[in-house]
C-alpha cells in the first residue's frame, strides 16, 4: 500500500480514534497500525485529546460479577480445575453471549438427532477416520471450516471452506465447547490458510466424545494468555458424530 | 502533575497502578479496576445501552488491560487516557459484532440511559479537567460539535449521527471531517 500524505494520514487517524471507521474499513486500519508508526503516532495523539472527554460521563458501579469474571480469567492456570468447587460464579464470557443460549439448545437437538446414526470406528491406528464432525458458520450462518476429529487417534483435521488467515498480530484459536459448564478446552491455532491437522492429547481426545461444539476465537498472536477464550467468537457449530 | 485535586483517577496513580499490574501485581490490578471500572462502564453503556453487553465488554477491557499493560508507555500518555481508549474500543468491538436491530424492544435500557440529543453539548460544558479540549469543541459550529459527541458517547456510526440530526448524511460526514481538522487546529494552538 501506498505511503499516506501526512493529511490523509491525520485524518484517517482521526476518524478511526473517534470511532466512525467500522467495520472493514477499521479491520484495515488496525493492520496498517501494525507497521506505520507514523499513523500509530497519529492515533495515539488523538486519543490522548479525545480521553479527557470520558470524564464527563456519568460513573456507573458495574455488577461485582463483571470483577469476579475478570478475576477468573486472569487466574494463572490450576493443574486440576474442579469447576463445581468454585463459588458463586458467574458463567464464562462465553456462556455471557447472547447467541449462546440458543446456541446450545440447537446443539443439544442436533446431537440429539444424530446420536442414532453413530457407528464406532474400529480403534485401528492407520487412516484417519472422522468420529466426530462439526461445521463452524460465522454470524451470517456461512460455513468456514470443516472440523474433524478422530477421538481415536486422537488427531483433529481442519479445513477451511472459506481461505484467509488471521488479521495481523492476531490468531484464530479453536476450541471444544464441553457440556455441563465446563470451560472451553483449547484444541491449538489455526492458520486458516489451509488443511491442518492437529495432535490431541488424550484428555482432549476424550472431551471430543462428549463435546457439544467447536468454535474458533480471535485471541492474540500466539494464542489465548489466560487458557480460556478472551477475543471474539467468529465461528461456531456444533459437533456431531460421524455416519461412517 | 500530582493529584492534589483528589481526582479518583488521577493519571500518577494510574499509571503508576499500571506499572505495577504490568508486572504482575493482582493488587495493584485491583485497584485500578475499583478507581476506574465505574467511568469505564458509563462509557460502555453510553455506546452500547444494554447493560449486559456492557458487562461483557468491560469485562473484556479489562481482560485486555491485564494482558497488555506492559505496553502502557507513560511517555506516550496519561494511565486514564490508556485505559479510556481500551474500554472504548473494545465497546465498540462488541457494538460491531451486535446488530444493530437487537436494540428494538429493549426500552427498559434505553430508559436508563443519560440520553437526549442536547445532553453531548451540555456534557462537555461540564468538563472540568478537560478544559481544552472542551474549549476546542465550543470554538466548532454546534453542528460539527454535536455529531462528534454523538459518535464519542454514543457509538453511533456517521449514517446514525445523520438520522438522529435528520440530516444529509454527506452534510454530516462534512461536519466531522472539518470539526476534527478545527479540533485538531485549536488543540494544536493551545499546547504550542
């Protein structure tokens, strides 16, 4: 991309810390944020002159949910997380989502309807064979990526449906969403570029069984810091079992 | 520069309480979601008007805060204004992933909001350590003043702002582009 001129550079930083840039034309921004620091610069200035305008709005106490939360997923990982024992806890940021709720309820019913039909592979260790599927649609209910696990081999094939890798400094994190409240279980990154194939271990292979869906996170270069799904959920979709 | 004014988030402690959490200190990470969490949930909830979604993006702010206070650089600016751009961006991150048609049907929200479309304007009068800024904004036409308030409280996007002013939409991305160019120009003057 070509150098901005220092005016279309100002007032590009301009709209995009005020906030009228959405969508694409912020996604682009953000990138080139990435490598010009020339506009990095820019922005920064302007939300230093913007942020004093924060102080006139009116303080709102937020919930003590929202901290305890907060404090959840900050906690520095427990060798052997006993979810029931934790007190009084909120759920999740995920089961926070408003799509959740029905999201579940769709899975619940899809497994329901496809738990019939499941034939156990024979636990031969040579061809990949699919246990478990699940189809992972963005907001617009558009598929992304095919997701395949082999419970028994314990492995994990991903096949986008629709190429394009991760925003810059930024990763997309796939993640088994288990039943009964359990947390999220981190199943590693993906590109997005291409077919992968992803090595589970055995407690991950053996949540795959029981899971409800998949879904991929945003989360920071090198995946989520906390263990625990922190950016946005892109792509969802329930898992179901194979028909082999 | 030291908060004798009593300011709840004077930007000394602020950054000083970022410093720390930067290091790792739960503490000092808890103190700073007790001075700041309140204007920041404000501020979510002006730009998202539903209290859930503002729970949840103030949450995640601060999961972000958490995570990246070792790039706060003091040099480059106050504690306040660091964790204020955080908070607003992420507000708006969650505004984008939302439609906009979920906010039909939820008055109850709507209601407790400070809203009304002259409430910007008297907003930023009442500004009191941000006499600059708020100066600059009173030397701007009352049109290009009140879509850019629009935009920073509310989260409204160029086209909303339009609707809202009941306006051309082209008139009121002129108004912004020149507002800012003139805020830009005073605020410039002023710390010269």
């Amino acid at each position: 991309m070509r150098a901005l001129d220092a005016e279309s550079r100002s007032q590009l930083a301009a709209e995009y810390a005020l906030g009228t840039l959405r969508g694409p034309a912020r996604t682009r921004v953000e990138r080139l944020l990435e490598t010009d620091a020339a506009l990095r610069a820019e922005v920064e200035g302007w939300h230093a002159r913007f942020a004093p305008l924060a102080g006139a709005v009116k303080p709102v106490e937020p919930p003590a949910r929202v901290w305890l939360a907060v404090e959840r997923l900050i906690a520095p990982p427990r060798p052997a997380p006993v979810p029931a024992a934790l007190p009084a806890r909120r759920p999740g940021l995920w089961q926070n989502l408003g799509f959740w709720r029905g999201f579940g309820l769709a899975a619940a019913a899809a497994a329901t309807a496809l738990v019939a039909v499941m034939v156990w592979p024979a636990p031969t260790p040579l061809p990949f064979q699919p246990t478990h599927v699940a189809i992972l649609a963005d907001d617009a209910k558009q598929p992304v990526l095919l997701v395949r696990a082999d419970a028994a081999l314990a492995e994990v094939s991903i096949e986008p449906l629709r190429r394009g890798p991760a925003p810059a400094g930024k990763a997309f994190e796939l993640w088994l969403l288990r039943a009964n409240n359990q947390p999220p279980l981190s199943l590693g990154l993906v590109q997005g570029t291409g077919p992968q194939l992803i090595a589970l271990d055995r407690f991950a292979a053996e949540s795959v069984r029981s899971a409800t869906g998949a879904a991929i996170s945003l989360e920071p270069q090198g995946g989520s810091p906390s263990g625990a799904p922190t950016g946005p959920v892109l792509f969802i979709g329930a898992i179901v079992t194979a028909q082999n | 520069m030291n908060g004798q004014a009593g300011a709840k988030m004077g930007s000394d402690t602020l950054g000083a309480l970022l410093q720390a959490t930067a290091g790792g200190d739960r503490r000092a990470f808890a103190r700073l979601y007790d001075q700041t969490a309140p204007q920041l949930f404000g501020l979510a909830l002006g730009i998202l008007k539903r209290r859930d979604w503002a729970e949840e993006a103030l949450q995640d702010a601060y999961t972000r805060i958490w995570r990246s206070a070792h790039r706060y650089d003091a040099a480059k600016g106050t504690g306040i204004s660091w964790v204020v751009t955080i908070a607003r961006n992420t507000a708006l991150s969650t505004l984008m992933r939302r439609p906009r048609d979920e906010f039909a049907g939820n008055a109850d929200d709507m209601a407790q909001m400070p809203s009304g479309d002259s409430d910007p304007m008297q907003r930023s009068m009442q500004l009191s350590d941000a006499r600059q800024i708020s100066g600059c904004l009173d030397e701007l036409d009352g049109d290009q003043k009140s879509s850019i308030l629009l935009v920073y409280y509310e989260g409204l996007t160029q086209k909303e702002v339009a609707d809202r002013l009941n306006k051309p939409i082209g008139t009121v991305k002129s108004w912004i582009r020149r507002g800012l160019i003139r805020l830009k120009g005073c605020l410039d003057r002023a710390s010269a």
